[in-house]
C-alpha cells in the first residue's frame, strides 16, 4: 500500500464574523500622510437644549453639555501590524511563500491585530507622547459598575449610558467572545449569505456589537478589578468606529533574504500600516462577572 506524504494547500483563512471590521468604517488609505497620527472630526460634541416657541430657554431646558474644552475632533495613533511566516528548507524546494498566502494571513489577521490595539493601546502607550483613544485608557471611559455584574445587568447599564450621549446617536458594544455568548437571546446574529466576515450581531435594541478575537477584556488602566480572568470581564461602550489600513508590503522579497543557515528555516514578513479609533462622545464601560 502506497501512503501519499505530499502537501496540500492549506484551507482558506476566513476573518472571524461579527468582530470590528464588521462594525467600523473601514478606509484603505496607500497615502503616507497620515502614518504620524491624525486627527479624526466628530460631530456628536454639542450641546444640545429646548427652547420655547419664543425662543426663551425654560428650566431645565439643557438635554446635553459638552464639557467645557472638549474638542471637535480627536488624536488617533497608528501602529503596524505584522505577519511572520516561517518555511524550512525543505518548503522552499517545493513553494515560495510569496504565492499569496503571505498577503493572505496577513489580511485575515489584520482584524484581530487591530482589536487589541483599540482595547489595549499596546504601541500607544509605547510611543512619545503617549497615545490616546484606546478603550482601557486611563480616566477615559465612565464606570458604570462598582463591582462585577451579570452580562446581562452590565449591557443594561451601556445601553442606558448610550442614551445619555449629547446627540442620543446610535452607540457600539464592545466585548469578548465569552461575554457576548453569556447574553444568550439578548444578541441577534445577522448573517450573511456570501461572505462570513460580513455578518454581524447586534443587541435587541440594535446597537452593534464588536465581539472581538482580539479583545481582552481588561477594565480601564488602574481601576478596581481592571485585570481580567475566565470569571472578570469589562464591557465597553463608545460611538461609531474608524478603522484606516494602509498597504501590505513585505519585507524580504525573495526566499533566500530570510534564510538562516544555522536552522535551515526562511522567515518571511509582511507590513502594513493601520489605526483604530472611536467617537469618545460615548465612552463607558461595566465590570461583568461570568458564572
């Protein structure tokens, strides 16, 4: 009996549904103009107020104040993304990682990277001056709970907040993966018939969920409780996102640029540019506690 030891393609990299790119505004931009950091307008800070026919303002006629100070637009901090690929001696007798799978993996990661830069704000909070607009950031997102919730209570309380941003605008739920699948019935999964990175879910009151592979689930930097575990987990709340890529370009463009002789492995690498943010005009987060 003859047994087949050939290589055969590997199944095609799928983005995970429901995650952010199923949410944000996505924007492939191969300018360099923006790669120092950028500020991104908002024009959900106002105030918002009623006022008589006669345009006298009664009591209690203020619905929204903007903070004194606050910005009509916000900073962003782009980061890169990078894929490495490693191919043994052998491999580079038989394919060249460039074919394709190279730009592939990186585009199917490229989701999952950018989740944990926006909750994270790892290269952020690594750059000179500090960063801003991550989710955990220090002092930015308001906490609604004093310890740990039910999933259910804690979105109860993101949704209610979402409400009292200045313009009532339509809010995004962030949360993980173990979070979101304890809200059970409370979640609607909006599938897509011909690409699974299209789908999305959404809350019953249709607020759009980002159910990130990316996300960890801290609370906000130096809070109570922040770190999370199978049991602690934070939710967030904020406004409408933007996700801004630039090009995939790859570092060693033939085999032998990457080759180490001492392990008889090639390492491949791949780029790209992107930034993550969010409309901070809502901006809050809950502690939950999974049974």
């Amino acid at each position: 009996m003859v047994t087949y030891s050939g290589v055969i393609p590997a199944p095609t990299l799928q983005v995970a549904p429901c995650g952010l790119l199923s949410v944000a505004s996505v924007t492939y931009n191969s300018s360099h103009e923006w790669l120092r950091g950028f500020h991104q307008e908002t024009n959900a800070a106002v105030n918002l107020n009623l006022l008589t026919i006669d345009n006298s303002e009664p009591s209690n006629s203020a619905m929204s104040t903007v903070a004194d100070g606050t910005k009509s637009f916000y900073s962003v901090t782009p980061f890169i993304i990078e894929v490495e690929a490693m191919s043994t001696g052998f491999d580079l007798q038989a394919s060249n990682p460039l074919d394709g799978s190279l730009f592939d993996q990186i585009s199917a990661a490229s989701q999952k990277a950018a989740e944990r830069e926006l909750w994270e704000g790892i290269a952020a909070r690594d750059v000179t001056p500090v960063g801003t607009g991550y989710l955990r950031e220090e002092d930015g997102a308001d906490i609604l709970t004093s310890s740990g919730e039910t999933a259910a209570r804690a979105l109860a309380l993101l949704e209610q907040n979402i409400s009292t941003s200045p313009t009532g605008a339509r809010g995004v739920i962030h949360a993980t993966r173990d979070v979101v699948s304890a809200l059970g019935d409370r979640v609607k999964y909006i599938s897509s018939p011909t690409d699974s990175a299209e789908a999305y879910a959404m809350t019953r009151l249709g607020t759009l969920i980002v159910v990130g592979s990316g996300y960890t689930g801290n609370g906000p930097i130096n809070a109570a409780g922040a770190a999370s575990s199978a049991t602690n987990k934070w939710m967030y709340a904020t406004g409408f996102v933007d996700v801004v890529f630039g090009e995939i370009e790859v570092t060693n463009r033939d085999n032998t640029d990457g080759f180490d002789p001492t392990i008889n492995d090639s390492v491949m690498q791949a780029m790209r540019p992107a930034a993550a943010s969010f409309d901070p005009s809502i901006w809050s987060t809950a502690q939950v506690t999974l049974g």
